[in-house]
C-alpha cells in the first residue's frame, strides 16, 4: 500500500474515532456560573475532570468529596433545596436510588454513545463512566482466630 493512502485512511480513521464524541462546538460556555459538585470519586481523579470541565466550559465550580452512602444521604435530605449541581462518581445503585426517587434529572451526553448500554440506565438519569472493583480482604488467621466456632 503505498504511504499516502495509508495516511489518508489512518487519518480519516482516527477523525471517525475521535470525531465520533467530541465537536469544537460541543461544550456550552459557563462563564459566569458557579456549580457546587458532589464526588463520590477518587479526590485527585474527581479535581482533574473537574479542571478538565471547568477548562472546556469556562465555568467555576466548587466540590464536596464524601463517601456515597454520604452523598446519597446529602441529597435526599436537601430534596427540598438542593445545593448540588452535578453528583460525580459512586456506584450505579446509589445514583439509581436517587433517580428512582425522582432527585436527578435526565441527562444523556453526546460522548455516551461510546459507553455500552449495559452501563447507563435506560432512562438517562445516570451514565456510568468508569469500573471500579469492591472487594474484601480477610485476614485468614486472625478470622479463624476470632470467629472459630
């Protein structure tokens, strides 16, 4: 295969790729608005996509890091006035709980196409964006030693 039609259908593979969840014109100009964030997330991985938000909208934000059985306590406990304007990060469960008492709205991001349905609900109250594995670790000895029958 000669090198520019190799180039031309790299590039126009990686312009189908790419170009298939992010325009220029996709990301609305907030300058001027201040939004008050939730995270159930890792701190440092929740502050760099926030960064990341706040670099592509231009708006300001501040955020509240907390646990999600927390976050979810939080918010239905100010149902009546909300304080968040967006919850970042937790397990599906907790953000279907909410959905399912009518505490989040409908969002359905032009990126999601690229998340498989299996992770977001079919309704578009929540789309999940990363796999995270919960696990418990035993120590055998000490659970022989204090739980032995």
């Amino acid at each position: 295969m000669k090198p520019t039609i190799f180039t031309a259908l790299m590039l126009g593979l990686v312009l189908v790729l790419f170009g298939a969840n992010v325009t220029a014109n996709e990301y609305p100009d907030l300058t001027g608005h201040r939004l008050v964030v939730y995270i159930s997330f890792h701190e440092e991985e929740g502050r760099r996509l926030l960064n990341l938000f706040g670099d592509k909208t231009k708006a300001d934000y501040t955020y509240l890091r907390m646990p999600s059985g927390e976050l979810v306590t939080r918010v239905i406990n100010e149902a009546s006035a909300p304080r968040a304007d967006i919850i970042l990060g937790g397990p599906a469960d907790a953000h279907q709980l909410l959905a399912n008492q009518g505490l989040l709205e409908r969002y359905d991001p032009p990126s999601a196409v690229a998340i498989p349905e299996e992770f977001k609900n079919p309704d578009r109250y929540w789309t999940g964006i990363y796999l995270g594995p919960i696990a418990i670790v035993v120590n055998e000895n000490r659970w022989k030693k204090e739980f032995a029958e």
